[in-house]
C-alpha cells in the first residue's frame, strides 16, 4: 500500500534552526494514490523562551510578537499531535529539505520529542523540479543546443553561450526553440530593473500618465511607498537602513519630496 504523505511548511524567527523557532505551522495529509487533501492542522506558534523575530523575517512573513501573543500556542502543546500526525507518512516541502525539515526536527528536540526521520522519503518539490529543469547556463546551453560547454565559468565562453541561449529563446521552431519575439520579451516583468536590488518597482497610477513606486518584495510588497510612509515608517527606516541600495534610496528621496505635499 502506498503510503500517505504530509506536506508541510514553516515560518520562523530566522534561520538558525538552533536558536530561532517555528512560529507557524501548516500540515497536510495527502492520500498516497490520489493526492487528494484528506486532514489539515495548523497553527501559530509562540515560543517559550525568549526570543526576536529578525527584520528579514518579519518582512517575509509579517508575523508579529503581539500577533503571536493572541493567537500562538505553546509548541509543547501541540507536539504530540504534529507526531501523530505525521506517523506513518512520508513527508513533502518546498525546499525545506534542508531547512522546514531541519527546524522541525530541532524545535521538537529542544522540548524532548523526537521527530523520526528513519524509514520515510522526504519528497522535496524544488530539489526535484531542479534536477528536472537545470538553471545553470551549462544546462540551458546543453538543453537548447545539444551540446557541452566547453570551457563553462570562462566569461568569454559564457557570454558565447549566453547568446546562444538568448537566440533560441527568441526564435525557430521546434521542441528546443521557445519561439519568443522581441516584443514578447519585452513585455515580460522579469527583464525590467528599476532598482539594483530589484526592492522597489514602477508601476502604472491611476492616471495612465502617471508612474507610482511599490515595494517589490517583502511584507508591503505591491503597495505603494508613500502609503507605507504614512502607515508603517518603521518598515521604512529598516527598508532604507538595510535593504535600499544608494540607487533606490536617491530613487526613493526624489519620488518622496514630489509626493509628499498631494499626501
């Protein structure tokens, strides 16, 4: 009989999975056959101990201290019931082999339960969807062309081979060329840098005339600067002392002086 799997993913105050802590918890069990949704548990989780949620996580996640004091539970709480949970399944993340798996295991020693990791697979969706679709430049250049890259990591080799790629994404027929024109290309999101660290990006305002600055990433992602200005200028100082290249923060003080008397 084909076991039953449980996929699962935590969010956590950082990354050290010895001394940061799982603050939310989603599992859920998949029959073996079908793959269909058959239970779901979840929760956030307060730790006991003292303990900081980093920047970088907070932006992530956008779980707070005061979040976790209404509505987290204490892990030893629910611990026997994640094992239950878990028993006799193999086990699903998202790149998490190396990480939800990890912190999983540690937080769960920390309190004295033990999460068996013998006798499952840990089926890894990211790790195999790499393994099935290589990313470096010597696997395009290979997939595309049919041939080795010699001499790969040599920029003058690397820049050949990149033309090479770029040429077969735009155009010819057939199973290895994508056929994309130059106006598909360039309508595409992922080709466009309005700031270096890709933090910050242009879109379209309300008047189509008109261009306003969103957040590209983070807990504020696709809202607009000067409204988290308003809303959350913590977010801001942290943005701007830790994120914001001297490009995007230049970027940012003009978009703000122009801004700030229609605010």
């Amino acid at each position: 009989m084909v076991k039953d799997i449980v996929a699962f993913d935590v969010e956590t105050t950082g990354l050290n999975p010895q001394k940061d802590f799982i603050i939310q918890l989603v599992l859920k069990k998949l029959t073996g056959d079908t793959l269909e949704v058959k239970e779901t548990r979840q929760w956030y989780i307060e730790p006991i101990h003292a303990y900081e949620i980093t920047p970088q996580a907070q932006e992530k996640h956008g779980i707070t201290k005061e979040f976790l004091k209404k509505n987290g539970v204490p892990l030893k709480s629910i611990a026997q019931e994640i094992l239950d949970f878990f028993d006799g399944c193999d086990i699903l993340t998202f790149n998490g082999n190396t990480f939800d798996v990890n912190f999983l295991y540690s937080n769960l020693k920390q309190i004295e339960y033990e999460f068996d990791i013998n006798n499952r697979i840990f089926y890894d969706a990211f790790l195999m969807y790499k393994k099935l679709h290589p990313s470096t430049l010597e696997a395009l250049y290979l997939h595309y062309t049919g041939n080795i890259l010699d001499g790969a990591h040599n920029a003058f080799n690397d820049v050949d081979a990149t033309i090479e790629v770029f040429k077969h994404l735009h155009q010819g027929p057939g199973d290895r060329w994508e056929g994309l024109t130059r106006a598909d290309m360039d309508k595409m999101e992922e080709n466009y840098i309005d700031s270096p660290e890709r933090s910050v990006c242009y879109k379209p305002g309300i008047n189509p005339d008109e261009k306003i600055i969103v957040f590209a990433t983070g807990k504020h992602k696709d809202e607009e600067f000067m409204k988290v200005c308003k809303q959350d200028p913590s977010y801001i100082k942290w943005f701007m002392d830790n994120v914001a290249s001297e490009f995007t923060k230049n970027m940012l003080r003009v978009y703000y002086n122009k801004h700030r008397s229609k605010s």
